[in-house]
C-alpha cells in the first residue's frame, strides 16, 4: 500500500543528488525516490556533492545530510547555493533542534526533514520545490 501511494509521484526526467555517508539512509532515500521514477545519484561527502552540483546541470534537488565527513553539510549547501543559487536543497538530520535547523535555513538549505524520514513528509517536500502542482491524492 505504502510502494503504492509514493508511485503516485510521477518524476520521471526528474533528478535527485542524495548527499549522504551513511550506507543504509542512502539506500533507504534511493529506494523511495526509485518508485516515483525519479532518477537517483549519490555521494557520500560535501565535497563530492558540490562538484557533482557544479557539473550536473540535470540535478533538480539535493537531499543533503548535514552530519557527513569532511565539510558538513551546512558548508556544504552554502558552496552549491554559491554555484547554484535556484537548485534546492532539503536537509536531513537526526537532530531535530530549533537551531540546527535554522542554521540549515541560513547556509542555504530550502527545508530541514528530521531523522527518522517521514517518506510522505519527504515527498511532500520534494514536489514542492520541483514546483508540480497539488500534491497526487495519497
């Protein structure tokens, strides 16, 4: 019933760049994305993902972590909104702090999602910044 309600996203020719270090989150986001038929390319670092933003003109939003070795995801968002100032970027992170996701806002992150994903809030959020009309009927 689930898989069922998320193909009701119907993104094909849409593309999502998941930013994420930890193994299991990045397959748990791509499999999700996978029943909207939205194409899916992962990183496992900032860097990684500011220069696939800078070279992939065909991505159409990031889901960035913000715990993620090397720059954090917070530096992160603020260098791709530098080369990519329309692309938008939904964080995610397990902390759920008023703070954390104000400073998420301010580095140049569109929204916050908190850990554990809420796959409907996710989805959601994603129709929204690909800018496609009232949400399918779940």
């Amino acid at each position: 019933m689930i898989i069922e309600s998320i193909k009701k996203y119907k993104w094909k020719g849409k593309k999502a760049l998941i930013v994420e270090d930890d193994p299991s989150a990045a397959f748990l986001l791509s499999e999700i994305l996978q029943h909207t038929s939205m194409q899916v390319e992962t990183v496992s670092s900032g860097l990684d993902a500011m220069e696939k933003c800078k070279t992939d003109p065909s991505i159409d939003v990031v889901l960035l972590d913000l715990q993620i070795p090397g720059i954090s995801g917070f530096e992160a968002a603020a260098l791709i909104k530098q080369e990519r100032a329309d692309l938008p970027i939904i964080a995610q992170s397990a902390y759920a702090l008023i703070e954390e996701k104000e400073r998420a806002i301010e580095a140049g992150c569109d929204a916050h999602i908190s850990k554990p994903i809420n796959t409907f809030d996710l989805l959601a959020a994603i129709h929204h910044f690909l800018d496609l009309g009232d949400l399918p009927f779940l």
